[in-house]
C-alpha cells in the first residue's frame, strides 16, 4: 500500500528498477476484481433460469426485467466512474467499487433462501448490481496509467478480456456451487427443482434439491479477499498527470458515493418510467429509446452541476461530441460490445422459455406453460457462446491491423444481419412446436456464430476508434462508446422479454437484424467508401 508521487513508465530505468513490478501488483489484483464485477453485474441470466426450474412465483417477463434492469444500472454507472480516478485515486477507487459488490452478492444470497421473497427486492438487488458494470470504467482507466504506452495494449487487453471471462466464470461456477449444500447452516436450506436443470458436468434432474443461494454466496469467497489484497496491494498515482488531488480515503469514498448515487437515482426514474405497472414500473409505456437518452442526458448534467473540479473536468470532455465521428462510432461500437453483452444477459433463459417449455394447443390457443422434459438445460450451454466471444476478441484486433478495422467490422456485420435471421427462423419453429429441442441444435450453432461476430467486430472497433481520433480524444471516446454499448445488457433482455410475453420472440432478433443492417451501412458510408474522409481506418 502507497500513495505514489513520482512515476515515469516511459523512463526504462525506472520502469525496469521500479515500475514493472508495481505494475504487475496492481493488475494482478485488478484483474479478478473486474471479473467479479462482471459476475456480479451478469449473474441474473442464469439466477433466473434456476428461479424458474424452482419454481419461483414470476412470469418469464418479470425475470427478465431483472438482468434489464442490472444492465441500465450498469451502463449508467459507467458514466461516473470514468472520472473516479483522476478525482480519487486507483487504490481508493478500485478497493471502494470491488467492496460495495459485496451488497448485491449477500443480499442476493439472502432473498433467494425465500421463494417467496417479491418481486421488488430483487429488482433492488439487480440496481445494486450494476456497480459491477460501472467498475469497467474506472478500471480500465486505472491500468493505462500504470504502463508505458509500448505495453499498454498487452495490460489493458489483459484487464479487460480476463475481467470478460467473468461472465463465462459466473455461467459456469454458478450452476456447479447451486449443486451443492457447500456453505452449510450459513448457506441456508436448498429448494426443490420442479423442472430439470444442469452445470457444466451435466443434467440435474426435478426433485433434487437446489442451493439457489449459493449464486449470490459463492463470489464472497473471492470478494472478502479482494477486499484487503485492493486496499493494501494497489496505489494511488499522486502526480499530476493522474491523480493529484485525491485527499484522504475517506474524502474519496464520499465522492464515489455521490457520483455513483446520481447513477443509481437516474437509472432507477429510468426503469421506473419504463417498466409495466404489474412490474413496480409506472405502466405509462414510454419508449426505451427515449428513457435511454433521458438517462444519459441526465447522469451527464446532474455530474456536471456537481462543484469544483469534476464539473470543469467534463467540460473538457464535452469537446468529443463535437466530432461526427464520435456518434459514428457509438452505433457501431453498440453493434458488436452492446450485441455482446446483451445476449451473455439473456440468452441462459431464452433458452429456457424457448426449448425448456411445450408449446401446445390447448383449447385453440397455444401455451407456452407445460415443462419440456426432454429440452436442453440452458445451465449446461449458456456460458459457451459468451466464452467464445470473449476468447475471439483479440483476433478481431490482430485481423484488423493487417485488413483494416472498417472491412473487418464490414464483414461481421453482415455475419450478424444473416446469423440473427438465422436464429429467428429455428426460433420461431421452435416457439410454437410441442418437441421444440428439435431445433436446439442449428439454433444454438447459429448463435454460436453470432457471438463470435460480435466478439471480431468488438477488437476491429478499438482499431478504428484509435486511427480516426487524435489522442487527447481517443480515449473520452472509448470511455463513451463503451457506456453507451453497456446499455445494450438493458436493451436486449427488455426487448427478448417483451416479444416472448407477445408470442413472437423471433420479431426480436429480426429486429437486432434490421439495426445491423443499419450499421452495415453507416460503417460503408462513413469508412469505406474512398472519397470519404477516412478509408478503412
């Protein structure tokens, strides 16, 4: 622990007497505290899955309003904590933001011993669980400070794809610690499955007991540790490049709390003003779309009214929007980070609804209520996909440096146009067929493809971002497009749970088709046409 006042990454004698090694401290132990943070912010598209194979009192609408409404918080909270460590120092930030997870991971643990635990307390816990979405902000901003700008690639893109697998870590340890009675007394007593379930070792069948719990539990055996290796192995870089005023711990807290409560506040008139009565929304049916921008609009202005340096501060970040190209690039950055995140979010209990569940006539009219018992556990197959889309990432970057970033995003969006047709066409036949694991099969490969595009696209974007904005902006930038793409874990559930409560879920995906298509040709219009001002950055 140490507030550092001098640091010269680009000096190689510091760097090899003093630097490396301070450097690796601090991301060796920032990078399990943002794979926590993702867990944490992701684990309601598998809680779901197992709250309905146990039986919980929710229709598949409601569950899913509760990953949308940890993926509004979490977008949201991004937007403050880009700041946090130039106002409050990385140690200060990083051990304040990694301990309030344990909030949402106890308390989480707590309402799932109760089945009948309503509906409003979860939807609390999944607003609080977005602190792990914001933490990718500030602590990707953290880490560049530490390394010079010759190995900042290789650091940042270890914090960030490492702290990724923390969706495809929660898709598969979730599952697995559910299984057992591991915590004892402290971990309460297990449920009963009415419906089968799986991990990664296999099938569980109904009637076996269910430690739903242990999903809220099991990330404090990582938290409690990460609580103290944060606050006496990481430091605050005391210079005047990074943080030269971060005051005491205690002062620094204070100010992540009331930027974080803007966040929280926001997000939460947000959900409000979006969800359906029957949900604790208001039901006066107001468009996401504009929700979304009233959210944003509002965390921005709110910041910017606070006092002193961070209102002046964002003044200067403000010059980005300026740039065409800033907008630009949050549409296309939302096409393959926001497609990512979105479908890691619901994807476990599309599964579910769609293949766990008969659809059948009855009477004329078709149900979707009676338990498939030959269906795929979505517990068993849900982590591959966002494992593959994260894996495939830095390939999407090498590919970009040696075709150009524009021409690879180019290609995956049109992998992502024909791959969501795709998957809406087996969708369909599968949402409205008695035996509908027919259709697993082609359906689940599709998506496969789906998330490996969208994994691609995400590494060739980064490259394009860095070649079209001069450095001053280029890193604003990412911090905003990777914001506004985070809503995407908001967008995508709300619009899966919407269409399935309609009847037509395949409408969905046509949709997220439609928007691709749209990209398709923004990134032509814009990148790849040689008369414009840029070709293939």
């Amino acid at each position: 622990m140490a507030d550092i006042n001098k640091w010269e990454p680009e000096n190689e004698q510091f760097w090899e007497a003093t630097g490396k090694s301070i450097a690796r401290r601090n991301l060796w132990i920032s990078i399990p505290s943002l794979l926590c943070g993702f867990a944490v912010w992701l684990y309601w598209g598998i809680l779901t899955v197992q709250m309905m194979n146990a039986g919980f009192n929710f229709t598949s609408d409601e569950l899913f309003t509760l990953t949308a409404i940890a993926g509004l918080s979490g977008a949201t909270l991004r937007i403050p904590s880009s700041f946090f460590i130039r106002f409050c120092g990385g140690r200060n930030t990083i051990f304040f933001t990694t301990s309030l997870l344990l909030i949402p991971a106890f308390f989480t643990g707590v309402a799932l011993q109760n089945p009948d635990t309503p509906l409003w307390q979860y939807q609390l816990l999944a607003l609080l669980s977005g602190f792990g979405g914001g933490n990718f902000a500030s602590s990707m901003s953290n880490i560049s400070y530490f390394y010079p700008k010759s190995q900042q690639g290789l650091a940042l893109g270890l914090n960030a794809g490492l702290g990724n697998f923390g969706v495809t870590t929660m898709q598969i340890l979730i599952p697995l610690f559910m299984t057992y009675g591991i915590f004892g007394a402290f971990g309460g007593d297990p449920v009963t499955l009415i419906s089968p379930s799986g991990s990664l070792i296999g099938k569980v069948p109904a009637g076996a007991d269910t430690w739903i719990q242990n999903g809220g539990y099991l990330w404090l055996l990582i938290l409690v540790p990460l609580f103290f290796a944060t606050w006496f192995g990481m430091d605050n870089i005391r210079t005047k490049e990074v943080s030269p005023d971060v005051g005491s711990p205690l002062s620094a807290i204070a100010m992540i709390s009331a930027m974080l409560s803007i966040g929280l506040v926001t997000a939460a008139a947000g959900l409000w003003l979006i969800l359906p009565e029957a949900a604790n929304g208001s039901g006066w049916g107001i468009p996401k779309e504009l929700v979304l921008v009233l959210v944003v609009t509002t965390t921005v202005f709110c910041l910017k009214m606070l006092p002193g340096s961070i209102g002046d501060n964002l003044s200067k970040q403000y010059k980005i929007f300026n740039n065409k190209h800033t907008w630009v690039m949050s549409v296309i950055y939302t096409m393959t980070f926001g497609s990512f995140i979105g479908f890691a979010a619901a994807f476990p209990l599309a599964i579910k609804v769609i293949f766990g569940f008969q659809h059948v006539l009855v009477d004329g009219q078709m149900t979707h209520d009676m338990v498939n018992p030959n269906g795929p556990s979505a517990l068993m197959y849900a982590w591959i996909a966002p494992f593959i889309g994260a894996l495939i990432r830095p390939v999407g970057g090498w590919i970009a440096d040696k075709f150009g970033g524009a021409l690879v995003t180019q290609v995956c969006s049109a992998i992502m146009v024909v791959s969501s047709l795709g998957a809406a066409y087996f969708m369909k036949q599968a949402y409205t067929s008695a035996t509908p694991e027919e259709f697993f099969g082609p359906f689940f490969i599709i998506f496969l493809v789906l998330f490996a595009a969208t994994g691609i696209g995400n590494g060739s974007t980064f490259r394009t971002i860095a070649m079209i904005f001069p450095k001053e902006q280029a890193g604003p930038v990412l911090g905003w497009t990777s914001a506004v793409a985070a809503y995407g874990a908001f967008y995508i559930p709300m619009v899966f749970g919407q269409q399935i409560k309609s009847g037509a879920p395949d409408l969905a995906l046509i949709g997220f088709a439609v928007f691709y298509a749209v990209c398709l040709l923004v990134n032509w219009l814009f990148y790849l046409r040689k008369d414009g001002e840029f070709y293939n950055p």
